[in-house]
C-alpha cells in the first residue's frame, strides 16, 4: 500500500508535515517510525517497498552486527522482538588478530556482564519488520516516488516528485545512501577517500562451529571477518585490493574455499561449502556538514565508513536517535523544530561523534597496513597490550556498543 501528498494535500490537512525522510533503507525507516512514535506527522519516501521477509528465503548476503544501542533502539521501537526471534545470531565473543606477529585482542560479553557483545542480522529483515511497523505509528508511505527537486519558503522545506507533485516538511531528513542526490542538490560537499579495495562477502560452512563468536584476521591486504549466522554457517567480509578481489570472485567455489581456509588459517577448519559470492566497493565518505536550511543528513548519506569495524549501521541508527531527541526537546520547549539553532546542534554533535569514529576505523586500517618489520612488532605490542589492560578493553568494548 502506498499515499501520496501533494503541497496542496497538506495544506488542506493543516499545513505541511512536521517530516518529510527520503530513503527507506533500515536507517531511514528506523528515523520515520521513530519520529512518528514521538508524535510528529512523518512521511517515507523511497523508490521501492522493501520485499516482504520470508524464513524460507535464502539468508540475504548483506549482514550487521547490530550493537547493544541499536538493539535499544529497535525495542523501543516495538520491532526488536519479531526481529531476534525470527533469525538474529547473539555473539558472545570477539577474537581479533594479526597474521605478521600473531597478537590477539579478546573481547568478551561476561567481562562487560552480558549475555551477548551484539547481534548478527540480515539488512533486509530488519528493514522488512521496520517497514511493517510503519502503518501503525501513522507513518505516510510515498511509494514509488522519485525525488526531482528541492527548495524552501519562510515556513517550510519542498521536494518535487518525478511525477509533478510536491511534499512539504518543516524538517526534511536525507537518509538516501552514500550517493546521497539530496545531499547534492542543497550543494553540502563530501571529503574521504577510496580504499581502492572491495569487500567480498558470502556464506559459509566451516568444519569446525563458530562458538557464537566474531573472528576477525587482519592481514596485509585487508581484514578478514567470520560473523556467526543463527544457521550454524559464517558471513565473511574479505576485504581486498581491487585486483586481487576480481581474481577471488573469478575463482570456482572449490578454489574460493581453499583461499578462504588459507586466509583465515584455517581458524575454524576446512571451508566446507560456500553460497554465492558479491563484492562491493569501499570508500570513506563524510559529508563537509550534517545540515543545510530544514535539511539534515543522517546514515550513509552523512557517513559512509570502512567496514572493518562493522559500525556503519550503528552509527546511523545512533544518528537516528540523536535526531529523535534533538526534535522532541525543541518541541516540548515550544520551540521551532526546524529553527537553525536546533538542525545544528543535530548537526555538531553528530559530526564530531561520527568522524572521531570514522577517522578512528581508517587509522586501524592503516596500521593494519604496516608490513615493515619494525612496525609490524610494534603494532604486535601496542595490541597485546590494549589485550592485557582490561580497564582500557572495558573501554573500547562500551565505545562499540555505544553506551
């Protein structure tokens, strides 16, 4: 099901909506449930309606590790439930090491008191549940609708649709990727880098359990990760260099298996069986600024980050939240929700919490990219130490989870 407002529709239901979040992915769709269960008029733009989730379907490739702040988010919003029980994959521990020296950093829920450091799941179940809870909290769903245009008046922001009708927002909220079309027409620039690297990504069966543990080798061409699936198999996330990624996804599976054992030194046993393989590629690209007039950005399109750290998601569901606050204590001030004062302050404490977090996952990357000899024993110590100081892993681990 599908609505569509148009200016003159809104004004004849009172004036424009309070939000207007183009992008449906699982942080635009967390933003406009979450703004719609705080009481504002809010309406979801996208392209497409999510197809529906299915437990027979085949476990979709793109996966999060969903942190303890997100999983907080998702319950608040009435969906974590159906999302845990439906196929969601607790991880306890995470074992992270160096294949030049061999050291190892050890995290683990029981010296943080919980149960589970976080969760492994599939984007689109987690966007699918999201998008059913929408309906119920009043969301408007302006589905398939293309945004063409952009502009402002005294009291309102306006997007132009492909098909000549216009929405009005007092707040417009750009969650619409990395790619971010609506961060380009209000003129808001990007600064990062290209990794020149892509990330290849599959399901496995390994001969040995993964013990509800996320197992992370770095090596000199990139980090190689095994995250737990609730189906007993393995989501990898191999990072390599442009080249050498085309030649792993050209291989057979037979072939793929046997580099995979190698890549990962065999740390769970032989490579038993493999799904279809993708690659993707990896950039850093943050926005020069989070907002322009009664715009703001949030999710990929205000960060896209390396991967490495599996933070992507967690930050823009952070962002979300962030936002969620911001409004809520302009409104119960009585005060305009879309007023300069109150965007920026969105704006500057999301982008010094978001780049600190992104520069931070590009300097371990580069770390990781040390192969002179000694920088390679350096590195080895500066990580057994962080492993032997529990104080400061405390610390890393509670950053992670966002508490």
């Amino acid at each position: 099901m599908s609505d569509s407002w148009s200016a003159t529709s809104s004004r004849r239901r009172g004036g424009p909506l309070d939000v207007a979040v183009v992008g449906g992915g699982m942080v635009g769709a967390a933003a406009a449930l979450s703004l719609a269960k705080a009481g504002f008029s809010v309406a979801l733009v996208d392209a497409r309606e999510p197809a529906a989730w299915d437990a027979s379907d085949e476990v979709d490739l793109r996966v999060v590790g969903l942190a303890p702040s997100s999983v907080v988010l998702l319950d608040r919003l009435g969906v974590w439930g159906a999302i845990r029980d439906a196929r969601a994959c607790g991880y306890e521990r995470m074992l992270v090491w160096d294949a030049e020296n061999g050291a190892t950093v050890d995290f683990d829920a029981a010296d943080e008191g919980r149960d589970v450091l976080g969760y492994i799941v599939e984007n689109n179940l987690v966007q699918a549940m999201l998008w059913d809870a929408l309906d119920d909290a009043g969301v408007r769903r302006i589905v398939p609708a293309q945004v063409v245009g952009y502009g402002e008046r005294d009291d309102r922001a306006q997007l132009e649709l492909a098909d000549g009708q216009f929405i009005s927002a007092r707040v417009v909220v750009a969650a619409d990727g990395a790619d971010s079309p609506l961060r380009a027409m209000v003129g808001i620039g990007t600064h990062g880098r290209d990794y020149a690297q892509r990330g290849v990504v599959a399901h496995v069966q390994t001969a040995r359990p993964h013990e509800s543990t996320a197992w992370q080798r770095f090596l000199p061409s990139g980090p190689l990760a095994f995250l737990p699936l609730a189906d007993g198999r393995c989501s990898i996330v191999w990072t390599l260099p442009e080249p050498e990624a085309a030649r792993i996804m050209a291989l057979d599976d037979d072939a793929f298996r046997d580099a995979l054992g190698v890549a990962s030194d065999f740390r769970l046993g032989p490579v038993l069986s493999v799904s279809r393989r993708a690659a993707f590629p990896l950039r850093l690209k943050l926005a020069d600024r989070y907002a322009s007039g009664r715009l703001v950005l949030l999710g990929d399109a205000a960060h896209a980050v390396h991967p490495l750290a599996g933070q992507g998601v967690n930050l823009g569901l952070r962002d979300v939240a962030e936002l969620r606050d911001t409004l809520v204590a302009a409104r119960d001030a009585g005060r305009d929700i879309a007023a300069p004062h109150v965007l920026r302050r969105y704006a500057r404490r999301r982008n010094s919490a978001d780049g600190l977090d992104a520069w931070s996952f590009d300097a371990l990357g580069r770390i990781y990219a040390w192969q002179a000899g000694p920088l390679v024993a350096a590195r080895g110590l500066g990580v057994r130490l962080v492993n032997g100081l529990m104080p400061l892993k405390r610390k890393l681990a509670r950053h992670a989870a966002g508490l």
